[in-house]
C-alpha cells in the first residue's frame, strides 16, 4: 500500500493525495461510506460506485456477530460476499464493544463482553479482532484499542493510552505471524488515543508510531467533549503524525466539521450521519439540512435540492418525498439517502479541488461562515 501526497495548501494545513491499495486507487481527502453490517443501508454496489464511493467500511463487532466469519470465508472474503471490487476498511470492534455491548468487563487481555443481539457471551482481544479481520480481508485493517468516553477522567484515559499501546504490540505481532488469506495486501492503521490531553496524544503517537507503515488513526474524539477542543486536538496531532501517511479522523462527519478537519491536515472520514439521518428524513441540501417529515412541506412542489449533482435533488418535489416517509414507502429513505451521500461526496470534490486550486483556505473561510448559518451543518 502507498500514498503519495500530489498538493498541499500554501496557507493551511489542507493536502490532496493517492492511497493505492490492492483494490484500487482513493484519492484524498476521501469520505468512507459506512457499512456496518456488510451493506450501506438502502445501496446496492452499483449504486454506490455510481455517486462515487471509492472506499466504504465495515465493522468487525458486527459481522462477527452476523454472518459470522465462517459463512464470509466460504464466500471468500468480504468483497466477494459483498460484490464489492473497490477498498474495504473495517473497524476493530472496540468502540460497538464498549458502546454496544449488554455487559462488558475490560482487561489487559482484552474484553469479555456480551452481545447486544441475544445476551450470548464473547471474547475479545487483540488476536482475536486481527483473525476477525484478517478472515474478513479488508484492504485495512485497524487495531484493537481502548476508547474511553469523552467524560472519562485522565486516570482512565492515561490507562486507554498504554492499555492501546501494548494491544498494538500484540495486533502487529499477530499479523507478522499470520499472513493475507485472499492474495492482496492488507495494512494495519494504529489508533491514538488521549482524548483532548495534547501531552498523552504526544505519548500514543511516539508510541505507536513504530507500528504504522501505511497510516494512523485519531480515535477517541466526537465522543462527548466540546467541538473547539477536539479541532484543538486534531490540530496538534498535526504536528506529530508522520507527514507521509494518510490521517484518518475516526467517526467525525458534520460537513463543517470535516471542512475544519481538512484545514487541520485530516485526510480520510468516516460517520453513519448521512445515511443514518437520510432514513430519518434528514436531508443535507446546499441550503443546509431540511426535516423532510416537516408539515410545511405537505404542499411544497419545490424540488429537494436545485444544486445537487444527482437529477434525485430536482427531480423529486419536498411534497413527494413527504409523502413517502410518511406512508413508509422505501423509496423516501433511498432518496434521501442517496441525496446525502451525493452532497459528501461533492463536498469532498469541492474540498480537493480548491486545494489543488491553492485556493483551500479562502474558500474553506468561506463555507464554513456559510455553514454557521444552515441548520444542522
């Protein structure tokens, strides 16, 4: 796996890259479509390379617990199970097993759990979600860490940091002795961790460094803490990550987060916002996010979105995707679906060639003054 960085912003921290993998090209800044369970809700394959999806991700935790890794392997992989041919990034499991889980008993081993589906008793550690992956063959694969909540107090934050340090010992140990299993390389993202403490971030990121070969991860923020001191945070891990490895923020998906992000050096995002809020009846416009299930749209024959990139945005009236979430018609929640990750993906085009442009930063001011002022951005 390589990347290669083609254009950095003369007055931010903004860069445009190449990450090849043995599934195709991303190019970055990029915005990884999720899917949890083996699919993005409502998208076929088809669909989703038709909007421009170059990666998605999947989730250890969940496709452990369904299918199982016994019926994707028989399939020959996730991009075979899935009819999937581009990248694959999956998650560790970590977070879904701290968050998700009935019960969950944490150790240095690592973390016993129970599943949130039927209460049944599992076992989590950083060999296990390294098999897990690797049985998945995700083009990358990311560790086993200890993600604290973001009202942890330092004491347990300070404790995650080493306790993340020495699982990533572990993780790489395990993929040194087990090799690829479908015939394409899979790389390893280390995750830091440290919350919004710039010391322990410094710490994690010295200590996992040695292990990163491909890319790092930030993990632990968007959970809790104040917006200001996560772009803080991202800020200063700028300074110390490898400059030639791609960055990933961890679950952070806000459009005026991620343009903020990007100014900060991030170079790929992940977030279940689109979608998720799709089927909610969220729709991200140029105008910012409009409640579709809202009354006042009952007789509004206005298209969704006149500046959308997808002929959706025009072609459907706000009255009649209305009416589709509210007879549960499916339809309602492709459109809106797919209206929303259409509008991330355009932003990320937006965002790629204003760097190339070395326009970034003005433009970048621009928007997210704009952003301030539409609901839900």
């Amino acid at each position: 796996m390589k990347f290669s960085i083609k254009k950095t912003d003369t007055y931010s921290k903004a860069r445009t890259g190449t990450l090849t993998t043995g599934h195709g090209k991303i190019k970055t800044p990029v915005f990884m479509p999720v899917g949890t369970v083996g699919a993005v809700k409502t998208f076929s394959p088809e669909e989703l390379k038709g909007i421009n999806s170059q990666i998605i991700l999947g989730n250890t935790y969940h496709l452990y617990l369904r299918p199982g890794t016994p019926t994707i392997n028989k399939a020959g992989g996730l991009h075979s199970f899935l009819s999937w041919d581009r990248p694959i990034l999956t998650d560790s499991g970590g977070f879904q097993v701290f968050s998700l889980a009935k019960l969950n008993k944490i150790s240095d081993n690592g973390v016993e759990f129970q599943s949130h589906l039927d209460g049944s008793k599992h076992m989590f550690t950083p060999e296990i979600s390294m098999e897990i992956q690797r049985d998945l063959g995700s083009d990358i694969i990311m560790s086993f860490d200890d993600c604290p909540p973001g009202d942890a107090d330092h004491e347990t934050i300070k404790n995650a940091v080493n306790r993340t340090t020495e699982w990533m010992k572990r993780c790489h140990k395990w993929l040194s002795d087990n090799p690829e299993r479908y015939g394409h390389e899979q790389v390893v993202f280390p995750i830091i961790q440290g919350g919004t403490d710039h010391k322990l971030r410094r710490i994690s990121i010295e200590q996992l460094s040695p292990y990163s070969s491909a890319g790092m991860a930030i993990g632990g923020l968007a959970v809790g803490e104040e917006k200001s001191a996560m772009l803080d945070t991202v800020e200063y891990c700028d300074e110390i990550l490898p400059k030639d490895q791609p960055r990933y923020l961890m679950g952070v998906g806000r459009p005026s987060d991620i343009v903020a992000a990007v100014r900060r050096g991030v170079d790929m995002f992940d977030c279940v916002m689109p979608t998720r809020n799709g089927r909610n009846g969220h729709i991200f416009t140029s105008k910012g996010v409009i409640n579709i299930r809202n009354e006042k749209y009952k007789d509004d024959m206005s298209p969704l979105d006149n500046e959308s990139s997808h002929p959706w945005g025009q072609k459907f009236s706000r009255s009649y995707v209305r009416h589709l979430f509210n007879i549960n018609e499916v339809l309602g929640l492709r459109i809106s679906s797919t209206l929303n990750l259409v509008y991330y993906h355009d932003l990320m085009d937006k965002i790629k060639n204003e760097i190339e442009k070395n326009n970034f930063n003005t433009w970048s001011e621009s928007i997210l003054n704009r952003m301030k002022d539409m609901k839900g951005m």
